[in-house]
C-alpha cells in the first residue's frame, strides 16, 4: 500500500516515463496480484559491504518490502504492510523488530565515480525509515508496518533497465540466505544469451554476503555454501546452477556460475514442489521420507503467472487466428503459428532463441509423449516455456 499524498500528479505523470523497464513490468505484476514479482537488476547487483551481510529472515522482508511497493518503489513515499504478513506462522512480533533494525544497519556498495571523476565506491543503506505499530492490548493481528527506501535505493530502483522475476513462494521456501542471493542472481541472468556470472573469491563473498571469517577453505566454501545452494535452487527455482572452478595451481581463484532453464519435467516437479507442503521439503530433497504436518507458515496461493503478461509489458501484442487443430485445455495439435488461445506460439517466440517454433513443438510432443495429454493450464505453460529455453541453451543461435 503507498501513500502518495506528497506527491502532486504533475510529478508522478512526468517521472512516469523516466522509469527503466523494471518499474514498468513490476507494475504490471504488482497490479494483477500473480505469484512472481519484480526484484529491479540494480539491487541484485549491489554488493555487502565487506563484513556485512542480511540474514535469511532480514533478506524475505527486504523481498516482500519490494514486492508491497512494486511498481511504485522508487517514489518518495511512505509503503506499508501487515505486520501478520510478515510473522507468517510465527505469534511473537520480535523477530519483526530485529528484522527491521538489521536492515537500518547493514550497508551496501557499488562502484561509481568521485567529484574528480576518479573510480570510487558510493556505500549506502536501502531504508531509511521505519514505523512499528504498538502492539494491541487485545493481541490482534492489525499491526502495520511503514518504511521508505532511501534516495540511493529509490534511484537503483528507477534506473534499473534489467529486472529478475522472482517467485514469491520460492523466495519463503529457502533457507539458506546465500541460496536465496544466488537465486537472485540466476534469475536476473536466466533469459541473457550468455546467462553466466564470473568473478573472483572477494567478489563472491561481496555478492553471497559471505563473512571474510567463515569458509576460509575453498572445500569447505563449496560443501557449506555452493553445495547447498545448488541443492535448494535446483529443487526451488525454474533453472539450475552449475559453477566452474578456475585454478592457479592447486588454489581456486575465480569461480563461473552458468544458470540453465530446466526441461518440460523438470519445470513440472518444481511447480509441484513449490505447492506442497514445505516442512518436507528437504527430505524429498535428500530423498529421504518425508513426515508432512499441517502448515502454519505458508502464505495462500496467489493466481499463477500468465505469460501472456510478460509478453505484454516488453514486446506488442499480436494477434494471430486460432487454429481448429487446437486442442481445448491442452498443447495444439496442429502448428502453433496459428494458434492464440494459450500463447504457446509467443512463448515459443520469446523463449525458442529464434528457432522455428513448430520444430520445437514437434520435438516436445516427443520427449513428452503420453504426460503432455495430462497437462494444462499453468502446469502446461511451465513445461513447454522450460523445453523452449533449455532447447534455446542447448543448441545457441539458429
């Protein structure tokens, strides 16, 4: 929720189109009330300031403060939230009141220029401030939250021309805080032609929030930190992680992290997972048995992502006659050129990496087989977007 009462029309109307891409699609997002929002490319990549870093409860409110405020994060007013929103299962507000001290605290950087126009590196924090609500002596929930962002995480915000679509249950589900940064960071790179983030072990550590005092040893960086997070984003997220490890001798020095779509079955365990329940969630992952319990901490299901909005906000619609090949409430039997019912001819436009998309078809109904004629709605968008970009990936260029 947004106050805009400090901020005239005229204002809003002129500064409307000095926005980059991100605050447009998060409006957009924030406006149907889907599953992914926008988190702006320009706070992915801000760094921690070297011996800082956000806690994993600190990084889910820093995630669903941008989420509240969506498109109009980066105006100078005054959002708002449900602190019953933030608790999720939990009675006790004081871990509300440590989460919002930490975030006051913690200091970010990025590079930039001096007065002399010398390199330099600007360090800022993204709140500036916040307001708790007493707690009711009746002990109801209606608790509010407010906060602003400061004039340096309001300009990262307006200028972000990159953005990464984030899941809002997959970002509750993780927990590991450097899982949850390096989802951040596939998510914003996934649809790039070259989806891959290099750098050296300080700038790892800068990006992850990785204390300079833990993990001193390479091997014991990977087990506790890369391991677990490949582990959680490949169980979590719509792509996987894999990393190179680039040596000068015996000692790693560099690391590249490649960030790939998943194919059509995988998309679908992943949307199954994100529904169900997660207390049981890291014994599926390990392959253990599960012991499921009732949930007391997820948030209500949200209506799924249409690709349709995506493709609205980035590229103009076209509109093209449907096909009386096509099956109702499933994947198209004939050529998806003509089909408009489902978007599968733009999903295949914009995931496919410009390949013909009816080739692309042919070969999913393939791999697919018997499974496809059990699909539809959301589950079917899913797998036939995640075939198109982990084709896309697999072969490059036509």
């Amino acid at each position: 929720m947004v106050n805009d009462d400090t901020v005239s029309a005229a204002t809003l109307d002129e500064a409307e189109g000095s926005t980059g891409r991100a605050m447009r699609v998060s409006r957009v997002l924030r406006s149907k009330g889907v599953e992914e929002f926008v988190k702006p490319g320009r706070l992915v990549e801000v760094r921690f300031v070297k011996g800082q870093s956000l806690s994993l409860t600190a990084s889910r409110l820093l995630a669903l403060m941008i989420l509240t405020a969506g498109g109009d994060a980066w105006r100078a007013v005054t959002h708002r939230m449900r602190k019953v929103d933030i608790r999720r299962g939990h009675k006790s507000n004081e871990r509300i009141v440590d989460m919002l001290e930490e975030l006051h605290r913690t200091l970010f950087a990025e590079d930039d220029r001096s007065w002399r126009g010398n390199k330099a590196t600007r360090r800022f924090a993204l709140i500036q401030m916040s307001r708790e609500e007493a707690e009711d002596d009746d002990g109801t929930d209606a608790g509010w939250i407010e906060w602003e962002f400061t004039p340096d995480a309001r300009r990262l915000i307006q200028e972000s021309e990159t953005y990464a679509v984030l899941n809002r249950q997959a970002v509750l589900g993780f927990r590991s805080s450097y899982a949850l940064r390096l989802y951040e960071m596939g998510a914003l790179r996934i649809h790039r032609r070259q989806p891959v983030w290099r750098g050296d072990m300080a700038a790892l550590r800068a990006a992850l929030g990785i204390s300079p005092d833990v993990y001193k040893d390479f091997a014991q960086l990977r087990r506790k930190v890369l391991d677990v997070s490949r582990a959680e984003i490949d169980q979590l997220a719509h792509f996987k992680v894999e990393w190179r490890e680039i040596r000068q001798g015996r000692t790693v020095t560099e690391l590249e992290f490649r960030f790939l779509p998943k194919d059509a079955p995988q998309q679908l365990s992943t949307v199954d997972e994100l529904a169900r329940h997660s207390l049981g969630r890291a014994a599926r992952r390990d392959g253990r048995d599960e012991t499921v319990v009732e949930d007391e901490t997820g948030f209500p299901p949200l209506p799924p992502l249409s690709e349709r909005l995506l493709k609205e906000v980035v590229k103009p619609e076209v509109r093209v006659p449907a096909s009386p090949a096509t099956k109702p409430d499933g994947f198209p039997l004939g050529s998806l050129e003509y089909d408009a019912i489902d978007d599968f001819f733009r999903i295949g436009r914009l995931h496919g990496g410009g390949w013909d998309i009816d080739k692309i078809a042919d070969a999913y109904r393939i791999q697919m087989g018997d499974r496809l004629k059990k699909l539809s709605g959301q589950k079917l968008r899913s797998s036939w977007t995640g075939f198109c970009e982990s084709w896309a990936a697999r072969r490059g260029s036509p």
